[in-house]
C-alpha cells in the first residue's frame, strides 16, 4: 500500500483481465465515464467523489500500458515559471545560475525558463542543462526552430499558450517559421542521456534548480521512482526541484523518504497551473488529481516543488 491507494496484484490483474479480448474493467470505466461527465462540476468536487475518481484512476493506471510522449508548450505552467523567477531574484548580482531539465523534448520548456529568468535577471550568467532520451527530438530542439508542422511532431499546439506580444520577443519570424532569439540559445548545452543513469550527476554536476516535467508520469512505478531519486541527486544542497507529471503516490513517497520540503509559495497555482493535465482526471494515467485541502499530506502531495538535500547544507547558509 502506498498512502492510502491500494496496488494489490489481484486488483492489477482484475484491471488488465479480458473475457473474448475485451476488458470488464474498461467497460466499467467507460460506463463510469459517461455518468461523470454529466455531473455538474460542483458535484464532482464533493469529498466523496473525490475519492471515487481517485479509485478510478487507480484502476486506469493499473490496466494501462505506458508509453512516452514528445508534446510540450511553450510557457506550458506560469506559476511556475514565476517561482523560477522568485528563486533567481533571490540570486547575488552576477553570480552563476545552474539549471538542469530532464526530458526536454523540443526545447519549449528550456526557452521558456530561459526566457523567463533573463528577462528577468540579465545580470546572471544563467547555464541549462537539457537532457532527453531522444536524438531526433535533442537535435530539433537545439536548432530552435519551430514551423507549423512541429505541433504535429509533438502532438501538441506548442504556441497555444503564448500571447502575440511574447511570440514577438521570444522569437525572429520568417512567414510562419519562428526562430529562437539568440540571446535565449546561449548558454545551454544538450545531452543526449537517460535522466535514470546514476552516471548523470557525474557528466553534469550539481545544480541550483533541477526540472523534471511530463516524463516520469509515462515511467511504470517502479521506474518513475527510481528515475526520481536519480534526479534529485542533481540538485545542489538547498536547491530545488520541480517535479511534474508524475503519479502523485511516488512523488510523495520520495519527497518524504529523503526529507524534501515542500515549497509553499504558489504551490496552488502551480498545482493548476497546467490545464491539459487537470482534464484528463481520473479517465488518463497523465492526468492531475484536484488538490484536495481535507488530506492531512496534502501540501507535500500536491507540491510540485521541493528544497531537497537541505541535510547537506552548511549550518547557517542560506541558498540564493
Ligand atoms: C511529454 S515530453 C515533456 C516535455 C517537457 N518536459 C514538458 O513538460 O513540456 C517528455 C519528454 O521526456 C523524454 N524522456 C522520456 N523518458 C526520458 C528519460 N528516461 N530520460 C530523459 N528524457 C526522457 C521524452 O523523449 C520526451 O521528449
């Protein structure tokens, strides 16, 4: 039993079960999914069916079988972003900035926070580390530029969250080619690496913030746990990570496993700060369940991001 869901193998087995190839427990959740979306929302946010999606979505993760997926946004959560921004204002004038994001996909999250930070703090010398698993999409993302058929790449309307102001800054257009800016390219080195590879924190060190968004959701549990605690070695002592998209359950029994403290500061509004992942709750494995204030864990639960390895700080040393 982790927290308070059940992964028994007999339900695991129940959930993956076929009579004639087809599944009684899909029927179920088909069934289920066409009652819960005709509730009224008001209806659904009711404790009890709270808990009610939240089985079902435990039946959905059982009998799925994942697979990985390349789709991102440009300025995907701008509360996080905006905690990015918060933590590097808290930076001396000048100094070093180190920031590491695993499972980059296309680049969009890389520029975004690139783009975020130094408009923010052109002062610092800010140095990314991106890493992903895929040659084809690491050599897409370091060229930097996106034409229309590069959603279809992805699966995803990667400019959809972006306003004509910030296309504009972000970067130069050709007809309907846009090009990253150049001052949002530098800096950045990419691996072509498995974020799972203990080896990782040898190749590229330490860092202030580590990014890990969308990619340990599509791991099994087993695996998503372990990628996580490989990648928390990334990060310096009483730096930070953001960690998205991943089964709640293993993130939180990581976070308290290795004592990480939640960071309270826009942890709502990170939490529902990216909608493509809050509506396909319970009915997808991705998909975010609504925080929850009544959960006596609910702030290291829903938590997106940590001050990790604190432990390792020098008493009276502050981070920033
Ligand atoms: C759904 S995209 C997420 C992109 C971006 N992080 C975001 O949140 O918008 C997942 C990306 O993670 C990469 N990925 C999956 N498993 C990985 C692993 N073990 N190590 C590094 N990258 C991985 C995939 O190749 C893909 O590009």
């Amino acid at each position: 039993m982790i927290n308070n869901q059940v992964y028994h193998p007999l339900l695991e087995k129940a959930a993956r079960f076929q009579v004639l190839g087809k599944s009684p427990a899909g029927f179920y959740l088909r069934l289920n999914k066409l009652v819960w979306e005709r509730l009224p929302s008001r209806v659904r946010n009711l404790h009890a069916f709270h808990s009610y999606g939240a089985w079902l979505h435990s039946l959905v993760c059982l009998g799925a079988k994942r697979q990985q997926f390349f789709g991102t946004f440009f300025l995907r959560n701008r509360p996080a972003l905006e905690l990015m921004r918060r933590l590097a204002r808290q930076k001396v004038q000048g100094s070093n900035l180190r920031i590491a994001v695993l499972g980059c996909s296309i680049g969009a999250e890389v520029y975004s926070i690139l783009w975020t930070i130094r408009s923010a703090r052109p002062d610092l010398n800010v140095l990314l580390d991106a890493v992903d698993i895929s040659k084809e999409i690491l050599s897409f993302a370091e060229k930097g530029i996106y034409a229309p058929d590069t959603s279809q790449l992805v699966g995803t309307s990667i400019f959809e969250r972006l306003t004509e102001a910030e296309r504009v800054k972000m970067f130069d257009w050709e007809g309907d080619r846009a090009k990253i800016k150049s001052w949002l390219r530098q800096g950045i080195t990419w691996y072509l690496r498995d974020a799972a590879d203990p080896e990782l924190v040898n190749i590229i060190g330490p860092h202030d913030l580590v990014v890990a968004s969308n990619f340990l959701c599509h791991l099994s549990r087993a695996d998503a746990e372990n990628c996580l605690r490989n990648v928390a070695r990334l990060v310096s002592p009483g730096g930070y990570l953001f960690v998205s998209g991943i089964d709640l359950d293993v993130r939180t029994k990581v976070a308290l496993d290795l004592g990480w403290e939640p960071v309270r500061d826009l942890l709502v509004e990170i939490h529902d700060g990216d909608r493509s992942v809050q509506a396909d709750w319970p009915w997808a494995w991705w998909g975010l369940e609504p925080l929850n204030r009544k959960r006596h864990d609910w702030q290291t639960r829903y938590a997106a991001v940590f001050r990790v390895n604190v432990r390792g700080l020098r008493p009276g040393r502050h981070n920033g």
